[in-house]
C-alpha cells in the first residue's frame, strides 16, 4: 500500500482518534502530537496489520497505547503550578493539567435525530466529565473510555490492553465509582438552553456586554448562587457571588483596562477568547480564554484558561485592533 492509499484509509479516523487523544490527556495539543505518531506507527505497522479487527479498532488500540506512554512519559506535563496573584479562594482542588478542546474540530450535528445519542455524545466531552477523567488512574481512565464513551466491547478492550477481560472489568468498576464520586453535580442539564438557541445567545451576549463593559456588578448578576470559578491547573475555586465578584474585581484592577473579546465554542460550551488592550501599540493581546457552563437562564460556572497557545486551534486572530 502506498502513502496515498494508506491516507485515504485512515484520514476517516483523524478526527475521532484527537478526540480520543484529548479525552485521555485533558490537551488539545497533546492529542494533535498524539494523533501524528499513531498514524507513524500504523504506517510502520501495515505489514503487521492481518485484518483480523476492524482498521478503527486498529487505530484505537495503537492511540491508546500511545497516550498511555505519554503519561507514562513525565516530561509532556509541566511539573510546577503556575502561582497567580489573587484574593484567598473559598476552596481548593487538586491541581489539574487541563486545555479546552475547540468545538470546530468536533462531528456533533445539533439537528441529529437522535436526541439521546447527542446528550451523551456532548456529555462526554463537557469540561466537568474531562476533569473528573483526569483525576482517574491511567489504566482506569483508557478503559472507561473505551467502555462507557466509545462502546467497544470487554473483550475488544482486553485485546487492545494486551490484557484479560476480568482485568478490564475490575478497572471498569472501580474507575465508574470513583468517578461517580469526584465528577461535580455541576449545571442542571435539563435546564440549560440548547446550544445556538435564542435563549442561549440572550444569556451568552448579556455576559458579554457586561466584560467589555468591566462591569463586575451585570456579571455577578448573571451566576447562579452556587456558581464556581475555576483556573485549571491553578488549584483555586471561587464559589457563590461574593467570593467571585471578589476575584473579578482584583483582577479587573490589576489589568488596569477592560477586556476585549470574541465569542467561540469550547467542549459544546459558549466561550470567549479574552484579549487585553495595548494602548501604545494600538492592538488587543491574547490574555485567556473562559468557558462558561449555563443553567437554566443563568451561568453555573466559569472556567478561565490562561494559556493562550490553545488560540490556534480555535482559528482565533493573533491580536485585535483597539
């Protein structure tokens, strides 16, 4: 087989195994890397390839595998927190290596006949499932995803493992439990708005209105009681209105300037890019990017990531004219 034919034959799969990739490692440029050296590796695996499973579950087995080196493999992750001035946080969580994924690389149509088969397609991907995976042992977290998320049976997991079924069962087990017990209640999915509807684009556009505006107050109004602002990797929680109006107002006053932003989508989420005006230079510059989770007509919970390196998978300029 040739270079084109071989292409042609897994190029299909390119965007399902990122996504893999990036459900296994919380990063979205860890999973592009990890994507590349599958397909290496299966190019240089073809002669051994004797078709005795499908060519997706060949791909699958060689991904897993290889997302299990790289935990394996400390030097992918930073191993230092980064530290950030702040106003002392109502909690703190375990600090968590985490980047939003782009919903332009995603295959989720919103007018799919099957409701159900969207729910939990969008589910699997929300930023609270992804950070709860992350918490999970290596070996847990790659079989509750090949089980519970992509529906390979035991066996086919076994196989791909290089393991038994009793094996996998048990590490099934226990990752469901301990997931049941770190993965938040989080946002009342049956009362938040569909994603592109009215209601969504009302709620989304008043947060927006009140950040370029630096209006603390108008953002504050907009969370539910209960909301949560989180930082990952920082392992600061803010919750409930007082505690968040607390750090949005510190940090406004710390910027000096309110922010620009440009609205995109993260995990099925709302998002914004944030960019932080230059006055001498006469341009905005990449500052974070915020994913929001809504409930019901309101906003449960406001995830901030400082890392603006992810701006290039979302298609995001480089700066924005002031």
């Amino acid at each position: 087989m040739d270079e084109d034919a071989f292409r042609e034959l897994t190029e299909p799969y390119r965007r399902e195994l990122q996504l893999h990739c990036y459900r296994i490692l919380g990063s979205t440029q860890d999973a592009e890397d990890l994507v590349q050296e599958t397909l290496l590796a299966a190019w240089r695996g073809l002669e051994r390839f004797e078709g005795r499973s499908s060519v997706r579950t060949w791909l699958y087995r060689i991904a897993t595998n290889q997302c299990l080196n790289a935990l394996r493999a400390k030097s992918r992750r930073p191993q230092e927190v980064p530290t950030m001035d702040a106003p002392p946080p109502t909690g703190r969580t375990t600090p968590t290596w985490l980047e939003p994924y782009p919903d332009v690389l995603l295959d989720i149509a919103d007018d799919a006949p099957d409701p159900a088969a969207r729910y939990e397609a969008r589910e699997s991907i929300e930023l609270a499932f992804i950070h709860a995976l992350q918490g999970l042992p290596p070996r847990q977290r790659v079989v509750l995803v090949l089980r519970d998320v992509l529906g390979f049976r035991t066996a086919e997991v076994a196989e791909m493992l290089d393991t038994g079924e009793v094996s996998v069962k048990g590490a099934l087990q226990r990752a469901r439990a301990t997931l049941r017990k770190r993965q938040p209640a989080g946002a009342d999915r049956d009362r938040a708005p569909g994603p592109h509807t009215d209601r969504e684009r009302r709620l989304v556009g008043r947060f927006a209105d009140a950040v370029e505006s630096g209006d603390v107050d108008a953002v504050v109004a907009l969370l539910t009681e209960d909301a949560r602002l989180t930082m990952p990797p920082l392992p600061l929680e803010y919750q409930g209105h007082e505690a968040i109006g607390a750090f949005l107002r510190y940090r406004a006053e710390l910027r000096g300037a309110a922010l620009r932003i440009v609205a995109t989508r993260a995990n099925t989420q709302p998002a914004f890019a944030c960019y932080l005006p230059d006055a001498h230079a006469g341009i905005a510059r990449p500052w974070g990017l915020l994913v929001l989770t809504l409930e019901g007509d309101a906003i449960a919970g406001i995830t901030w990531f400082a890392d603006t390196g992810v701006f290039r998978h979302f298609g995001l300029p480089r700066t924005l004219p002031t």
